[in-house]
C-alpha cells in the first residue's frame, strides 16, 4: 500500500535542502550540479500520479461537527464516519483486528 503525500510540501522540502547544500558547496559548477538535480527531482514529483484524498484533519471535523448537532441521525452518521477513520487506520498500521461492534466491514474479530 502506497503513502499520500502533499506533493507542494516534498518540493518545499527539496528547495530548503538544496539552499542547505548551496551554502555547503564552494565551487559554483557544484551547485549548479545540486540545481539541475533538485530540479529532476521537482519534476519528477509533478510527474507522479495524484490521487483525491480528504485529510483526515477534515474528517474529524465533520465527525464533530455531526455530533454538535446532537440529533439522532447526525449522531449515528458520526458513529459510521468515525468506525470507518478507525478501521482504516487499522488497516493502514498493520492492526486489522476490531471490536464487536464493528467487524461486520471487516478485520479479525479479537474477543
């Protein structure tokens, strides 16, 4: 299983690091050597194929958002959200086992 990144961020990182290696190197054909190499590397971030995501930052958000509406149904619609941020979790650290109330979508019941 693959990682989603903010691809924006990796090329903000790879820009510091190259001002980093710039103020290192003495000679001007070696940084113009980091320059050509940070900006392979830029395009090949660009390159990569994107996905669509919602961070999970967002997802909490809602979660909560459902919940202060306090109604029967947001309340249950917040549970099916949140059971769902957990089982993914689950499954994305390698811990696919859940509780009772949740193993009908899936995992290793742990009783």
């Amino acid at each position: 299983m693959g990682r989603l990144i903010d691809a924006d961020k990796m090329k903000e990182y790879l820009q510091n690091r190259l001002k980093e290696a710039e103020e290192k190197f003495a000679y001007e054909e070696s940084k113009k050597k980091a320059r050509h190499v940070t900006k392979l590397l830029c395009d090949d971030v660009d390159a990569q194929e994107t996905v669509d995501a919602i961070p999970l930052d967002w997802i909490r958000n809602y979660i909560s958002n459902l919940k202060a509406m306090d109604v029967v149904i947001s309340i249950r619609d917040a549970q099916a959200v949140s059971v769902m941020v957990d089982k993914y979790m689950m499954e994305q650290y390698g811990n696919a086992t859940c509780g009772p109330d949740y193993c009908e979508i899936g995992g290793t019941h742990n009783d």
